[in-house]
C-alpha cells in the first residue's frame, strides 16, 4: 500500500515518513496553469469607443395644483372653476410639451364621488401624471 513497501523482510512494518511526490507533482501542474492563464488576464483587446456628450435636462414640468374642498368645489391653482372648465383646462394641460404634473389635492370631508370623478376626467384629458399631495401627521 502507500504506507509499506514489498520486501523480502520478515518485518512489515508501515513507513514512517509522508510520501510527498503526489502533493509536489499537484503543486507543479497548478503552478503551469498560473503561469499559462495570468498573461492571458492582463490581455485587452483595443477598441475605438463611440463618443458621447450628454447634457443635463435642467428643464422641470411645470406642476398644477388642483384642489377639492369638503363641499365638491374645485380650485385649479387656487382659482375657483366650475366641472365644465376643468375639462377645458385639463384638455389644455394635457396638450402642452411638456405635459404638466397633476397635484390633487382633497379635503378630508369630500366624497369619493367627487375625486372619482375628477381622476376620470384627468385620464379622460390625456394626463399621464398625476399624484396626490397630503398632509403629514404630527404627533403630539
């Protein structure tokens, strides 16, 4: 076996030292892989890159607030409209480039109704943004 050796002696003891050949000849094959595969990590193939400039948008969308008080009246930027106005100024928002964001804002005390109504009647425009602005809570 790996420990004993065949001899005609009448002792067979075990060897009492490691057979180190298998682990240098391991070592030797890893150490010729290394050697093959590291100038292969350091090779680049040169390209020629496209160039491009890029300038940043500073351009923000303008925001209109419309509001909904607890009675149902609305409120396009603070100026009172009637329904049939809000349809005129939601078509004429929806129109401009770039498209203006739709801040809605509600009273706590209006119907569901009512905001159902105006987000129809802002998809129905053409608005594609559109967020609801709230009040954060403060604990006391």
């Amino acid at each position: 076996m790996a420990f004993g050796h065949f001899s005609d002696d009448s002792t067979n003891r075990p060897m009492s030292q490691i057979n180190m050949i298998p682990l240098i000849d391991v070592m030797l094959v890893l150490l010729i892989i290394f050697m093959v595969t590291a100038p292969l990590l350091t090779h680049a193939i040169k390209i020629d890159l496209p160039k491009a400039s890029t300038q940043v948008n500073r351009e923000k969308p303008e925001t209109v607030t419309l509001s909904v008080d607890g009675a149902g009246n609305l409120y396009w930027n603070n100026t009172p409209i009637t329904d049939e106005q809000l349809v005129a100024q939601l078509g004429e928002a929806a129109r401009r480039t770039p498209q203006p964001e739709l801040h809605l804002r509600a009273d706590q005390l209006t119907r569901y109704q009512k905001l159902a109504e105006v987000m129809s009647a802002a998809q129905n425009a053409g608005i594609v943004k559109m967020g609801f602005i709230t009040q954060p809570l403060h604990e006391q």
